[in-house]
C-alpha cells in the first residue's frame, strides 16, 4: 500500500500559483473601484464643504437642525436654530449647507 502512495505522483489540477492568486486580485481590484474610491471622494469633499463653511451659511446637523451660522471657529460653529436660540456645534457634526452666503467682492 505505502508503495502505491509513492507511485501515484503529484495531485491532479495542481496549476499554477498565480492562475489562484488571480481571482483573489481580480475581487480585490474590483472592491476598490467600487466601495473604497468613491467613499474616499465623498469623504473628501464633505470635508472641503466642511472648511468652506462662513457665516451667514445656511446649514443642517446630523442631528437634522436646521439653522444659521453666527459664528464659526475652527472646530466649532455657533448656529441660531431660532430667534435668539444659538447652540455650539462641532464642525464635523455639519451634514450639509443649504444657503451659502456670497463672499463679499471687494473687486469693483
């Protein structure tokens, strides 16, 4: 029996490395182009609309409040929800700007 074993040889369909790495690529390349680039862009201008945030915008939290911009900081954004009714709110907790305001042009 041990000497059928030794005669038997290599296992059939063996082929080679790369014809099984192949579709691991093919799935990887494929996982790229469709989940992880398009979220990356997104991510990237969410944050350039982030930065672009001035007062007098017109903006909505993730939170759904909708309100003004009185003042914005760095980090943080002052936001009058109603009439005399300001909050504090992180600049990464904005979803989205309904009204820009026009920056002034001092070009005439």
């Amino acid at each position: 029996m041990f000497h059928l074993i030794l005669q038997a040889g290599p296992p059939a369909g063996g082929g080679s490395p790369i014809g099984a790495i192949l579709p691991m690529i093919l799935i990887f390349v494929l996982f790229y182009f469709l989940l992880i680039r398009p979220q990356s862009q997104r991510y990237k201008k969410h944050q350039a609309m982030l930065s672009e945030i001035v007062r007098g915008d017109q903006i909505v939290t993730n939170g759904g409040l909708v309100g003004k911009v009185t003042k914005a900081t760095d980090d943080e954004l002052t936001v009058e929800i109603a009439q005399n009714v300001k909050v504090k709110v992180r600049r990464a907790m904005i979803a989205d700007v309904l009204n820009r305001t026009e920056p002034a042009n001092d070009k005439k």
